[in-house]
C-alpha cells in the first residue's frame, strides 16, 4: 500500500453483493443469482438437497445460510419452506442495486486514490 498526504475517496470500482455477503453465505447468494439471471427470473425454489451438492455445504450451512440471507435483505421470501414434500421455499433475489436503496450505502466499499489517481485501497 502506497502512502499519501492527500488521500481522496472516489467512487472507484461498484461495491458489490460480496463486499456484503460473509463468504459462507454468498457461495449459496452466487449460485441462486446465477441461477435466476440464466431463467431470467428473480425468484429461486430452493431445494436444500440441490443446493447440498451445487454449492458444497450441508443441509445445516444451507438453512443457515439461507436465514442469514433472508434476515440480512439479500433474500426475500416469496413462499415460505415447509417441512414434507412440496415444502421447498421460494425466494426472490436481490441485487446490489436494490439492497443499497433500502440500506444505504453506509456500508459500501469505498476505495481510496492517491493525488495521482491510483487506488490504494
Ligand atoms: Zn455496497
């Protein structure tokens, strides 16, 4: 990291859903986005088996998982889960874009240049 007298703070690269997202968690964010843009759908049915094996976690790490999303705004539940068949919950995802429309962009990444432009942080 260079150093500088004069640091300013620019919009620099976006800030993305993984500046956001605890790792843990983003891998099943990640996978149901790509999902959802490749059926051009915001909404994702989230079998717990599939995602065992697409996203390499237990059924535990998913639910978890899959409560911090919905808790933290990157998820939203369209269809509740229940326990049996059928129970498979719905969720729409959500963007970067949307979340800092409800949260702000107080926890953005925000990357820092020297007087000569060049991003330091
Ligand atoms: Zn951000």
């Amino acid at each position: 990291m260079k150093s500088s007298s004069h640091l300013t703070v620019g919009n620099g690269p976006p800030c993305r859903e993984r500046s956001h997202i605890p790792p843990y968690a983003f891998s099943l964010w990640d996978w149901i986005n790509a999902v959802c843009i490749s059926q051009k759908s915001d909404f994702f049915t989230l079998y717990p088996t599939r995602a065992v094996w697409y996203v390499c976690a237990t059924r535990r790490m998913i639910q978890h998982a899959t409560q911090w999303l919905v808790k933290n705004g990157w998820l939203v539940v369209s269809k509740a889960p229940h326990r049996g068949i059928g129970g498979a919950g719905t969720y729409r995802v959500v963007r970067h874009a949307e979340w800092v429309q409800r949260h702000g962009f107080k926890k953005c990444i925000k990357h820092a240049y020297d007087d000569a432009g060049e991003q330091i942080s």
